[in-house]
C-alpha cells in the first residue's frame, strides 16, 4: 500500500493536472486560433456560404487522401451553432481530447482499483501544448476525434474480464471503429488491428461456456469483416489529391521501403512530443526498445495465464494499430524529406501508443523497488508538458500571424483581389481561390468580415493604379536593440513606388520576457548629397492591434524618389509613456537559442488603401 500519499491526496492530483493541461489546451485557443479559414479549410467554404450543396457526395470527397465524412458533419455543425465562427472546430479539438483523457483516468483506476501520481501522464500526453498545430485548427477534427476513439478501445481492453464482458465490450469496440471510419485515413488505419481483436474475441467466445456464444461470438466475427472491408473500400476508392506531392523514389522499391520504416519509428518516436524529434534516431531507438519489451511482456503473460489473453491481445492489437498508422504515415510521406515524419502534427496521431504502453506496465508490470518511483514518473510527465508550453506558443504564432496579416488588411477595406494578391502563400491557397474566397465571406458577413460592413467602397484610382505594380516584397529583418541603439533596417524601394504603411512583424521568440509595449518608429530618406529627410514618423502602441505581433505603421504616402535610399528606424519601449528602450534584443531572425527574446521581419506594402491619416508628430528615434 502506497504511503507517501493518500488515495484522495493522488486523486486530487491527477485531476487538476488535468484541469491544468485543459485550461493551457483552450488559452492556445483562445489566443491562436482565428475566425478565419486556413490552408485546407478553403474548399469547405463553399459549403459553408452556400455556393455548394452539403450532401452526401461532398461528404465522401476525397482530398488529400482522406475521407473525413465525420468531421466535416461535424465542422458545418459547428459552424452554424456559432453563426459560423471559424475557431468552433478549434474549441471541440480540445473539448474531445479533454474528455477523451478524462475517460482514460477513469478506466486506468478501475482497471487497476486504485489512482496513481503517475496517472497523469495520461492527460499530459493528449493536451500538451506539442498538439499545437492540431488544437488551433478546427480542420483538424479528424485528428481529434481518430485519437479520442483509439484511446476509448485502449480503456476498453483495459477493463476485459475474459469471455463474460467479450460481447459488451467487443460492442463498444465496434462503435468505436464506425467512428474511425468517418475519420479519413488516420481512423481507418487504426481499423485493421482492433478488427483483428473483434475477430479473436468472437472466436474465444464460441468456444467458452458461455450463454448463446454462437450468436455473440458470430456478431463480433462479423463485426470485423465488416471492419476490414470498410477498410478494403476506403483504399481501393482512394485517389491523391491533384496537386500533393509524393516524391516517389526514383531508385526502386527498397528505398521506398526504407523511407517508410525510418518515417514509421519517427512518427512512433515522436508520440511524447518534441522531444522525440530533438533526440532522434536515440529516440526511435528507445521507442522500439520500450514497444518489444512490452509486447514481450505480454507474450509471457499470455502463455502463463489463459485468463487473461482477451485483454492481452487486446493490448497487443492496440501497439499494433498505432503502429499501423504510423506505417501509413511513413508510406505516404516519409519519402518527401528525411524529417518529414517528425513535424507536430504527427505527434496526436501516435501519442495513444504512450497511453497503451503505460496501460501494458500498470497491469502487468513489475513493482517498483523505491516509493517514489511513481511520484517521479509524475513529476517527470508534468515537466515535460511544462517545457512543451514555449514551443506550442512559438508555433502557433507562426499560423497566427499569417492569418493575422489578411485580417490587417480585410479591416483596412482592401479588396479581395489585392488582398488575395499579397498572402496566398500566407493562406495556403491559390490567388485566384483565395480572392473567391474572400469574396464569399465578404457576401457572407462571417469571418475577418464579421464586422466589416458589407458594402465597402471599391477602390477608388489610386488604389488602381498603384495595384498595377509588382506585389508586395517581404525582407526579413536581423537587427538588435540595445539601450540608446534603436533598431535599423533598410527598405528596398524602387524609384517612382508610393508606400504608405509598414506592416512591423513581432514576436516574443523564447517567451522569457514580454512584448514591447509601444514602439516609436521614423522612416528616413537619405540622398545622394547625404542629406537626411524624416519621410514619416510616430507612435504604435502594440496592445492595442489586432494582433501582438503584427504592427501596423500607417502614414501620408510618399513617393521614393531615384538616388535615395530609405531606413525604418525603430526604438522598443516599456510602455507608451515610458520611452526607455527595454534592455533585451529585439527583432533578431538569426538568433541563436538563448541569446535573443524577439524577432521580426517587415513587409512593405505597395498597394495598400489610405485609410489613416498621416502621422504629424510622434516618437522621434534618435
């Protein structure tokens, strides 16, 4: 009987690390994500204005080798209950995940009869802000709710009680398959074993004592040949996406194969998070190593006790399922670059295999020697979801500050087309769709348009003439601020271009010390005699932008005259009233880990609509 702590005492714990991992689950949300489409979410717009009937044949299109016909019910469902906010899906990602984890606490004590500190490694693995890119981005579902059902069949096999719960169980296994059918090529990949699983079960009950075992165990045979001609189906019907990349490999199928066996160890290596990816291949190694040990664990289980190989191959149907999608992972894109398999959107997709390899240990594993073996395991999940925190917050301003850009512009009263023109790549969307796109949500009334009067004037001739120039030019920064050394960067304009706005790129890089809160900022013109002109100068407070890291610097249009060169000088300072520059570096793209806080780049901007005028006096770098 465990000492240092009491049942109550380890429940309470448990529970609010759970608690915790939600509320920083739903903040990432809250602060991330964007009523606004993004990448893959563009061709459901149709559907989502109207243009497109929601039917049964847009629910079974494929793209991008997934059939998500449950999520995308799900998506539209939750758009019109929300009058068709963008950041619904998002908010369910985490309500599935949370409850999914919470389910998974509840089998593990009853599988086992009592709670232990190390169960919170369960919550840990499925809300870690190293979900970021699935937990932001309401496309996603899929993702969210193929794993939440995954971890459902792994609580299930925990709880077996030999043949007498088979048929219960083997039921709620089904079910839970029918949901991964609806959840494109990660669920369905999941399929095959946990229908290997219904197909053993119904066997162990035809030949058991049980009553009407016939009829049970007959059910759950065919349950799984209905699971593995689901399946069959979903493959043979299954076309790429016009467009998608496979790199094949050009040197025969033995490459192929060993790019689809490194991309499946680094997708299992990555089912705890980062930290997989930071310490590959040790850490496909010690995966492999933990996952033969484990089933080698079961193996012996299996042979010395007949009462328990239900919930054994169970177990060992669940390694193999996670396995199994990871292999297709592997197959499908390792051999688009040697890392590929590692990025974090990968990371929910393997992460129940850390919840049934903790399921295999807590039931058949040896005691631990010391008693605070558990305690450990606890705190050592709690840290590394803790150090997850800075890396889910990088990340996911990277998406929302593409996002944030387009809003910048949709609240200036650009037109779509222009709009279209400078952050289709941004958007991951063609120019052409994406100016569809945005043309419909402005129709619409939803999204960056919400509260952007429908009948916004069209651009008068300036705009026109100034659209008939090349797009927009993104240069990226590097610079630092040191006290009473204001940042420097040079603007490449060409002779004859009017500008009128800066868009100022701002992001904390290692979360270790706060956002500027105003910055003061000049435009200077440099001759050919030497001579010094301020073209534009003035104040921008950052809180009170749309976003934090975007700052936006509107000014009187000038024109670049020929022989000049042009510099946006920039100070950071404490607050607006505060003009002492912070003492930490700023805007440093290059960085080395550790020695720099924020970075940044600038965008000029060619076409913009004036919609601010001109800054007559403000904070005068000097």
């Amino acid at each position: 009987m465990e000492r240092y702590a009491t049942e109550n005492t380890r429940r309470i714990f448990v529970v609010g690390v759970w608690f915790l991992a939600t509320a920083a689950a739903l903040a990432l949300v809250c602060n991330y994500s964007s009523n606004s489409p993004y990448a893959d979410e563009w061709p459901w717009l149709d559907v989502v204005v109207g243009d497109r009937a929601f039917d049964a044949a847009w629910l079974m299109e494929p793209e991008n080798h997934h059939r998500v016909p449950l999520a995308k019910l799900l998506y539209i469902g939750f758009g019109r209950i929300t009058n068709y906010d963008f950041r619904a899906g998002a908010v369910a990602n985490v309500v599935i995940l949370s409850v999914a984890s919470l389910e998974l606490l509840w089998t593990v004590r009853r599988a086992r009869g009592v709670t232990r500190l190390s169960d919170a490694i369960l919550p840990v693995t499925l809300l870690h802000l190293g979900h970021w890119y699935n937990l932001i981005w309401g496309h996603q579902l899929f993702f969210a709710i193929a794993v939440a059902a995954m971890c459902a069949v792994i609580g299930i096999m925990l709880n077996i009680q030999g043949p007498k719960t088979a048929f219960r169980n083997g039921l709620l296994v089904a079910l839970a398959g029918a949901v991964l059918i609806g959840c494109g090529g990660p669920g369905v990949c999941f399929l095959p074993a946990i229908a290997l699983w219904l197909a053993y079960a119904g066997l162990a009950l035809m030949r058991s004592d049980q009553p009407r075992r016939y009829l049970t165990g007959g059910t759950l045979v065919a349950l799984a040949g209905s699971g593995l001609l689901a399946v069959f189906f979903y493959f043979s019907g299954n076309r790429p996406t016009e467009g998608l990349p496979d790199a094949p490999i050009a040197d025969g199928t033995a490459l192929r194969l060993f790019a689809t066996a490194r991309g499946t160890l680094q997708v299992l290596s990555i089912s705890a998070g980062r930290l997989g990816r930071d310490l590959w291949p040790v850490s496909g190694a010690i995966v492999a190593l933990v996952g033969f040990i484990a089933l080698g664990r079961l193996a012996i289980v299996w042979r010395r006790r007949p009462d328990e190989r239900l919930r054994v191959v169970g177990l060992a149907c669940s390694i193999a399922a996670v396995a199994t999608v990871a292999s297709g992972v592997g197959w499908s894109r390792g051999t688009l670059d040697p890392t590929y398999c590692l990025t974090a959107r990968y990371t929910t997709l393997s992460c129940p295999l850390v919840v049934a390899l903790y399921g295999v240990f807590l039931l058949y594993g040896r005691p631990p020697r010391w008693r605070f073996a558990d305690a450990t395991m606890a705190v050592v999940s709690v840290v590394i979801g803790v150090a997850y925190v800075s890396s889910g917050l990088h990340q996911s301003q990277e998406i929302r500050a593409r996002v944030a850009r387009m809003e910048l512009l949709v609240a200036d009263g650009i037109s779509p087309a222009a709009i279209a023109t400078r952050t289709s790549w941004d958007m991951q969307d063609e120019e052409s769709s994406l100016a569809r796109h945005l043309t419909q949500m402005q129709a619409a009334g939803i999204g960056p348009y919400r509260d952007v009067p429908k009948d916004l004037s069209e651009v008068d001739a300036t705009v026109a003439r100034l659209s008939r120039q090349d797009p927009a030019v993104a240069r990226r920064a590097s610079a630092v601020i040191t006290p009473g050394e204001p940042w420097t960067q040079f603007l490449g304009l060409a002779p004859g271009q009017q500008v009128f706005r800066v868009d100022l790129r701002v992001r904390n890089k290692l979360h270790r010390a706060p956002l500027p809160a105003a910055l003061a900022w000049k435009i200077v013109e440099h001759s050919a005699a030497d001579n010094i002109v301020v073209r534009a100068a003035g104040d921008c407070s950052l809180a009170d932008m749309p976003d934090p890291m975007f700052a936006p610097l509107r000014f009187a249009p000038f024109v670049a005259e020929a022989n000049c060169r042009y510099e946006l000088v920039v100070a950071a300072f404490a607050s607006p009233d505060d003009k002492t520059p912070l003492k930490l570096p700023v805007f440093e793209v290059t960085a080395e880990p550790g020695k720099n806080e924020l970075d940044g780049f600038v965008y000029t901007l060619r076409d913009e609509a004036v919609t601010v005028a001109a800054t007559e006096s403000g904070g005068d770098v000097r």
